[in-house]
C-alpha cells in the first residue's frame, strides 16, 4: 500500500511547482514600487544615499502549505556625499539662476549605482535562494530627463525537501528515482539581465528582463517549467496636489512567451511627506490595501492582498511588510515618493 504521507508530499511538490510555473522563478511582491533596483537595474543608485530594504511576505492558503518571501537589499549611488554637499550648499545660493544650473549641472547629475539583494523563498516542500548584484550608469539627456543602463548578475539555488517522503521501494519506484536523477531535488543557475529607466524628478518609465540569460550549473529535469524570460514595463509619476497630499499611480506590466499578460495598478496617497494610502489591483484578481509611514530615515510599509478569483485558492490572502533605512544621508534627503 502507498503511504498516505507519500500521496501528501506528491500532491503538494505538484502543486507547488505549478504555482512555480505559472508565476515564474522571480519573486512577485505587491509593494514592488519600494524597492525598485530589484525589478530593474536601471533604478540602481537615483539616490544620493544608501537606501536598505528588508521585506517579508506570507500567504496564508487551504492547503496548509507554508509560503513565504523574505529578501533584504542595499543599493546606493558612488560619490554621493559629494554630490549631497554641492545640492545642500546650492540652497545658500541667492541667485536662482544660479541654484537652477547647479541642480541641471550634467557632472552633478551624471553617477554610478551599485547594490545587491539576498532573497529567499518557502513554498511547502520548495525553497530557493538567491543572490544579486547590480550596477547601473546614470546620465542626462535633456534639463529634465536622465537615463540609466543596469545590468544584474544573479545566483539562484532551488530544491525540493522530500525528507517526509515515504517510499516502499525505493529501487523501482520511478518517482523516487527521478527524484535521485535530478539531484535529488536540487539545482543552481547563474543570471543575467538588463534594465533602463527613462526618469526625472517626478516620472520614470522602465524596460527590464528576467531569466534573460540562465546557465544551470547542475540539476536539469525538477525545474525546468520555471526557466522563461519574462519582460517587465514599470512606470509612474507623482502629482502635487496641495502643499500637503501628493498623489502617485503606477503600472507594472509582465510578459513571457506561452503566458497570459500580467499586470498590477495602484495609486497611493501621502498626506506630509509622512503618512500615505492606497490600493492596488492585478490581473490575477488580486486586491491589495496599502499602508505606509516614512521619515527621512526609516519607512515601515505594509500591504494586504485578497485573491477575489475561485481558482487562486492558493493565495488566499497574504500580508507584506517593508521596512526602509536610508544611511550615509548626511543631508537629509528624501527618499522618491513613487
């Protein structure tokens, strides 16, 4: 007789790579607009302090399945502090003209950006872990507009724990030994994408790839459904409404060959460069309440989605928290409300 503990864990390695499969190998996160270097390179280093990032996202689901993304980041900008000091000091300048060359001064706006993120990820018996590093060059195009180039070079580790696997014979049974062949569950890719941002004070308009180069390093038959290149569209603004509310909508777009076209919208409201709200809404039914709270130094954001469709009773609802950090800002910058 089969284990039922055997007919558990298949069933849950099958579900779980579908859910693999079908959102693809990056992690998804709802507040993705905080932390935008790890969609696109190109945002890598657009300010002039080290911005670090830790984020948590747990979904609550039927199956009783644990599901979970963490990942914590640091990106920021190379000779900042010399170009903090040039636009504090520019403040003291009484002559306008003069302020508005300093600021639109294309050596003052021309910079290197470099940073890196550890993510990792728990879906029942399927984890990864992965590890980036970018680098972007920014510079001007016109008085307003910049563009930036970033490329990432990413690591992933993805296995599957059959430890609560039950076998009777583990010398013919053919999904037990497939498992074996693979790796026993176990594969390491190297990455590569590309990113670019058309930007200025108040707009930015983004093209980035996923999974555009992959080289698998070992392990070739569990995870090969979630290998696609995906293509993303990110782009948004902020309106000053009053001296006290800004608005900021924004759009994220995804394509891969063979999938459906996925996309999210959402638009957030900050009352005193302090407290903002908003929602959000995707093309996978999801409906998402958004709450943050910022300073010039610390951000605490959080986010609550509810999948409405019948057929995401895998996601039925999950919580996101992202907690912000700005160092080396001597100036008291603040952080884009995008």
């Amino acid at each position: 007789m089969i284990s039922w503990l055997r007919i558990v864990s298949v069933y849950s390695a099958t579900v779980v790579l579908l859910c693999i499969d079908a959102k693809g190998q990056e992690d998804d996160y709802t507040q993705y607009y905080l932390n935008l270097p790890a969609v696109n390179a190109g945002f890598t280093g657009m300010d002039d302090f080290l911005d670090v990032k830790s984020g948590v996202r747990e979904g609550w689901n039927n199956f009783g399945i644990k599901n979970n993304n963490l990942y914590l980041s640091a990106y920021g900008a190379l000779n900042s502090a010399s170009r903090s000091g040039r636009r504090n000091n520019s403040l003291r300048v009484s002559n306008p003209q003069v302020f508005d060359d300093i600021q639109n001064d294309k050596k003052f706006r021309r910079r290197h950006g470099l940073g890196g993120m550890l993510t990792n990820r728990t879906v029942g018996p399927y984890q990864s872990f992965g590890a980036n590093m970018n680098y972007a060059y920014h510079l001007p195009i016109s008085g307003k507009l910049n563009i930036s180039l970033g490329t990432r070079l990413g690591y992933t580790n993805q296995r599957l724990d059959f430890s609560g696997l039950v076998v009777r014979d583990d010398v013919n049974d053919l999904f037990y030994r497939s498992l074996v062949e693979s790796g026993q569950g176990n594969q390491n890719t190297f990455l590569v994408d590309f990113g670019t941002v058309l930007y200025s004070k108040k707009f930015f308009l983004g093209l980035s790839t996923s999974n555009f180069v992959t080289e698998r390093l070992n392990g070739d038959q569990l995870f090969t459904l979630n290998q696609e290149s995906r293509f993303r569209l990110q782009t948004g603004t902020v309106f000053t409404l009053n001296q006290e509310l800004d608005l900021a909508p924004g759009v994220q777009i995804i394509y891969a060959e063979g999938y459906d076209l996925l996309w999210t919208a959402n638009v957030r409201v900050r009352y005193k460069n302090l407290l903002s709200l908003g929602t959000a809404y995707g093309s996978d039914s999801r409906v998402s309440l958004l709450v943050g709270l910022s300073t010039t130094n610390l951000a605490i954001n959080y986010s609550y989605d509810i999948y409405t469709s019948e057929v995401n009773n895998f996601n039925v609802n999950t919580h996101e928290l992202v907690l912000g950090l700005t160092l080396f800002n001597k100036f008291k910058l603040r952080p884009r409300f995008w």
